[in-house]
C-alpha cells in the first residue's frame, strides 16, 4: 500500500435490512483513498451515508461488501491494529455522567494498553480548555464541554489517524474556533483529520480534501480548490464613476455575461474559456472609471448544492 495514503477503501457497500421491504442502500460501492497527513472532510446531505461509513471505520456497523486499509493494516483481518491507530468522536454525546474527565480519560487510555507514564491526561484537558473542569462530575458539562471531552477521549493514545462525525454540532462561535485552532494543530504534527461536517464555510476553511457523497454514492472527490474549479463561473462587479456614456466594446467582443446598471456593472464569465488577464485588459480598454471591484469566488457550498440537488 503506498505510504502517502492514510486510508484506502475499495467498494465499499452497505446494504441494511437486506432481503426484506426495508432493504436501504446506505453505501454504494464507495472507493477513494484518504492521503495521509490531510484534513479531509466527508460531506452530504442528510441521510447520505456519512455515518455509516464513519462508523464501518470505528467497527460500529457491519460493511456488506468491500476492503478497507488503515495505513497498510487490513481492517478485517487486524481489527485491533487498526483501531489502535484511530481515534473516533462520535456525533452523540455519550458520556457516563458519573465519572470526571480525568477520570474518563484515565479509563479510556487503560482500555487501550496506555502505561501511566505514557499517560497525558491533562495535556489533553489542558489543549481543550478542560483543565479547570478535570475533576467535577461529567453531568456538570455543556453540551460544547462534552463535545470537547469526546475529542479528548479520542486523543488519549495518541492515534494517528483522528475521525470526527460533526464535531461542532451544538457547539458555539468562540467554542467552534478553539476546536478548530486544535484540530489544525493535531494536524501540523502529522495526524490526518477526517471530519464529517454540514458547516460548508468550515470545511472550505480547513479541508484541503473533500469527498462529497449522496444516495450512498460518492459524487466528488478531489482537492478542495479542484472540487470548487467544478462550478465554471465568476462573478465581477464594478462600480465606477464615469460622467458619460461607457464605451464596453472591448468587453462585448467576450464571451461574457454583461450587465450595465447605472453606476454598476456586472461580468459573469467562464474562467475555463477567458482569462482573468484578458478580462481585466478589456475593461483597461473600455476606459471605464473604476470606483471599487469586487469578485465573487466560487463557494464550496455552491458545488455542494448544485452536485446534491440535480
């Protein structure tokens, strides 16, 4: 298996309730490789199949079908190494309320084999803001606490490999940032970052991979600038302080979308057809004033809708 690939899977299915009137098809014959040392999210509308794959990976459902390599470990055939190298946040927030983080951690790292001197309870806390609660009772947290005493638990042998269902579902703004801030940090130290999320502008963000999958079947999966290049338009808009009429011959000779309104104009182009160079030399030529420009970029949630919703 090549080195630079953290996680490879090869038709992946999952069919529930087979043979019977619910048979669902959560999982079509799913293959892509996950580079190691990424940030990749998994993106889809609800009920797509995200966590179902995130939880054939944590050993939580059955695959009816397919191959799955962590590293260059079988999860089949090495299910102890391979969950071993992973550590799973769930989307639910289950945690035993009668027990403290310290103590939750403690037992979680016991679970896999960590010595107590290898143990790095309260760094952990502490990269979380956790340490001042380390030892008050779980049941006293808010929900943004547990979120984060979940990711916690997940670090506490230090996989290499750290798997997130919607981390900062029910989290707020400033609580969000910290999460983020420490996942990007987990990831400069080398571990790759798989995050299912529907915050579209976060995985814009921070993913430098992007799989987006629907109906169970994977519909895109490239670079996060490669994944936005599949929406091929661009929007400029210029304001510009011209005292008589404009002259937009040069820009009427492209193949662009003009639209002149008053002190405004508006350029939709295709970037695959026009140079962003040839543009701005026709509205030089075009002597046009300009007050102010802006450019509209492509939005990941833009290729997201129009992928989800054809």
């Amino acid at each position: 298996m090549n080195n630079n690939i953290a996680i490879s899977v090869k038709n992946l299915t999952k069919i529930y309730n087979i043979g019977t009137s619910n048979e669902n098809l959560a999982l079509d014959n799913i293959s892509l490789d996950i580079t190691a040392g990424s940030i990749f999210g998994l993106l889809g509308p609800n009920g797509a199949g995200k966590s179902t794959f995130i939880n054939i990976l944590a050993d939580l459902v059955r695959k009816s079908s397919g191959d799955i390599n962590i590293l260059e470990f079988n999860h089949a055939s090495n299910l102890k190494k391979v969950k071993s190298l992973m550590g799973i946040v769930p989307q639910e927030l289950n945690i035993d309320p009668f027990f403290t983080p310290f103590e939750l951690l403690e037992i979680h790292a016991g679970l896999y084999g960590v010595s107590k001197k290898d143990r790095r309870t309260m760094e952990i806390l502490k990269m979380l803001s956790l340490e001042d609660k380390a030892h008050v009772y779980a049941r006293t947290l808010s929900g943004g606490m547990r979120r984060r005493l979940l990711i916690a638990k997940a670090m506490v042998h230090d996989p290499a490999i750290l798997i997130l269902d919607e981390p900062t579902a029910g989290v707020d703004v400033g609580l969000r940032t910290i999460l983020w801030k420490n996942i990007e940090k987990l990831n400069s130290e080398g571990k790759t970052i798989i995050i299912t999320t529907h915050y579209l502008h976060e995985a814009e963000e921070l993913c430098n991979e992007i799989a987006i999958i629907d109906e169970g079947k994977l519909i895109a999966h490239d670079h996060t600038s490669k994944i936005k290049s599949l929406i091929d338009n661009r929007e400029i808009k210029i304001l510009h302080q011209n005292k008589s009429d404009l002259n937009l011959s040069p820009l009427k000779n492209l193949n662009i979308n003009l639209k002149p309104n008053g002190e405004t104009i508006e350029i939709n182009y295709k970037p695959s057809e026009i140079k962003f160079n040839e543009l701005l030399k026709a509205i030089y030529e075009s002597n046009i004033d300009i007050k102010d420009i802006s450019i509209k970029e492509t939005k990941l949630e833009d290729v997201f809708l129009k992928l989800t919703q054809n």
